[in-house]
C-alpha cells in the first residue's frame, strides 16, 4: 500500500522510508545544515548579526537569494507577531518556515491512464526515475507501460528497454530517430485500449539552451493531450541537485516549453548542500513530488517536506 494513493492525492503522507532519506541527507546534513543548527539551535531571538550569518548560512546552502530573502522576511514578520516561546528557539521556528516553503499543494487530476512525462536536461536522472517508479508502482499491483520517446540515441531505448526486461513492465518504442510524439501517442493510445493504469514517458535530455530540441518537447506534450483529453496529467521536471543555480535557469525554460506541474530532485545524496531545493520550489512554485537520494530502487522518495527538513536539521 502507499505509492499508488499517495501519487492520485488519496493519501497526504508520504510512504518514505525515514533511513534511506537520512542516509541520503547526511553529506547536506553534516556540512551546512549542522553550522545552521548549532547556531540556532540555542538562539532566543534574532540580533542583526545573526540575520547577517543565518542569510550566509543559507545562501552558502545553495538556497539561493530570492528563498534566502523570503525566508529571512517570513522569519522577521513571525517574531514580530508571536515572539518565542519560553521552550521554543529560533531553530524551531525557521524549521517551521523552511517547511511551509516547500509545502506547494497538489491536487493529481483525474487521468485513467494516468500518464506521467519526465523532462529534464541531459544525465539529470529521468530513465533510471521512470524505472525505479516503474517498479515500485508495479509491486503495488498497478498495470504500469513505459514510453521510450527519447528516440536521440539508441542507447537510450536500450537502457529502457533493459530495464523493461528486467522488471517484466511492456514498453513502446519506435526506434531511433522515431518521433517522440508518435512513441508517446502510441503508449497511450495502448494503455486507454488495455486499461492500463499508469504511463510513464521518459524523453531525451536536452539543453534548454537549444530552442528546436524545446519545441519538439512542447509537441510531445500537445500529442500527449491529442491521444488522451487531460494528459499528461504530470510533467515531472527531474533536476540533479547537485547542478547549484544554474538548476532555476533549467527550470525555467522547461518551464515555458511544457507546463510542468512538478519537480523531482535526484542525487540528493550527491550534494553537501540540499538547499537547492528551497530555491527551486520558491522560483517555479512547483512542489517537489520525488527525491532522489541514492541508486537503489529504494532511494527514490515521495517527498514530504516536514521529513526532509526534519532530516536536514536532524541532531546526528
Ligand atoms: N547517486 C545518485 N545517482 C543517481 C540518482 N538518480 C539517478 N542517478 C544516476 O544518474 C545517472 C544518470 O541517470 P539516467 O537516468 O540515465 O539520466 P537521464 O536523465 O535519463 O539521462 P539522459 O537520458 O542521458 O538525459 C545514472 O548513473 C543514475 O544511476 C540519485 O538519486 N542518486
Ligand atoms: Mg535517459
């Protein structure tokens, strides 16, 4: 049970296993988010000093300036109508402010199938996302089809199709050079005649410097509509986290391409920083919907930004 209710918004917490998330957090954890809450973890208030060394902390934390500035407003605005309490430091209350930051609510639409697109820049992590989604999803019993329309190099359809074998899951493919609107058009219309539940279409990684490679991107999207009213019901953009700034550029261009609905932070576990997730979520208002926290099967994570802030400021 979980994943399958979770992703269709039936169920709000997320079935993420709290170890795998702590082991993925610890590089971030024990660099800078331990300065952060050392330092305020004993705080009772908020001297012009400390603004001065919490906005470097964050900013150090791939935080970014424009959520570093939202946070410090929300903080300073929160103290000013309700002071700490005799029990509560300045830690907990930026805890709770770094959470309500990453909490963007989301409503799945309705979709049978449900056809999920993942779009992101070269290696980010999309073919091994939609494979270990794959697989998860399909030991939940969910009737799930993979869509190779990233056509641009052959090896790409072999590293899903590989994975398809492996996890006994159908894929449609075209081979390459196929257009990867008629591969996702095909997937659909596959699934609507054998009522599959789920579609999972992964694309070539792009640059989103190269304007022709995002337009083919926003056709595979209006192609996806075509085959199915309302599809694809998620565009997930996968982001490695371990890019720096240079991620909100990506984020928004595939922005204005496609209507991305969500994010997915991958190799998580790559990074001491973490903070680009903060950054993220503040530029495109999208909410994170899966983390990236290692290579196993396991280690991708619906998120829940009550545990991944509680996993970067955890004591050990
Ligand atoms: N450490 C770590 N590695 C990851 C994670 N997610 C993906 N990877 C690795 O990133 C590499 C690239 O992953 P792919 O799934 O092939 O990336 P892609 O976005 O499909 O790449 P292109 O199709 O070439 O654009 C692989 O070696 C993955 O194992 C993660 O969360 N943590
Ligand atoms: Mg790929």
């Amino acid at each position: 049970m979980g994943l399958w209710e979770w992703l269709r918004g039936k169920k709000t917490e997320a079935p993420s296993p709290a170890l795998s998330l702590h082991k993925g957090l610890e590089k971030s954890r024990r660099t800078f988010w331990e300065r952060l809450r050392d330092f305020f973890g004993s705080r009772a208030g908020l001297e012009a000093a400390d603004q001065e060394s919490l906005e470097e902390l964050l900013l150090s934390a791939d935080v970014g300036p424009t959520a570093t500035q939202t946070l410090l407003q929300a903080l300073e605005a929160s103290l000013r109508t309700t002071p700490l309490g005799p029990n509560e430091t300045l830690l907990d209350r930026l805890k709770v402010l770094l959470i309500r930051l990453l909490e963007v609510p989301f409503e799945p639409p309705e979709g049978q199938p449900y056809v999920i697109l993942f779009v992101g820049v070269n290696g980010v992590g999309k073919t091994t996302t939609v494979a270990r989604l794959a697989y998860r999803l399909k030991t939940e019993g969910k009737k799930v089809l993979l869509g190779a329309a990233d056509t641009f190099r052959a090896a790409a359809i072999e590293q899903l199709h590989a994975w398809s074998t492996r996890l006994g899951i159908p894929l449609v493919e075209k081979g390459m050079g196929a257009d990867p609107g008629a591969v996702t058009y095909e997937a659909i219309q596959k699934a609507i005649k054998e009522q599959y539940d789920v579609v999972l279409i992964d694309t070539a990684g792009r640059l989103h410097t190269r304007t022709p490679l995002m337009q083919e991107l926003a056709k595979v999207y209006r192609v996806a509509g075509k085959a199915l009213a309302g599809a694809p019901h998620e565009v997930l953009l996968v982001v490695d986290a371990t890019t720096g700034q240079n991620a909100l550029r990506q984020a928004e261009v595939f922005q204005a391409a496609t209507h991305c609905t969500g994010l997915v932070l991958t190799k998580l576990d790559g990074t001491a920083k973490g903070g680009i997730a903060f950054a993220l979520v503040a530029q495109t208002k999208l909410p994170i919907r899966f983390i990236g926290v290692g290579e196993s099967a396991e280690d991708l994570l619906p998120f829940s930004a009550q545990d991944f802030v509680e996993s970067l400021l955890a004591k050990n």
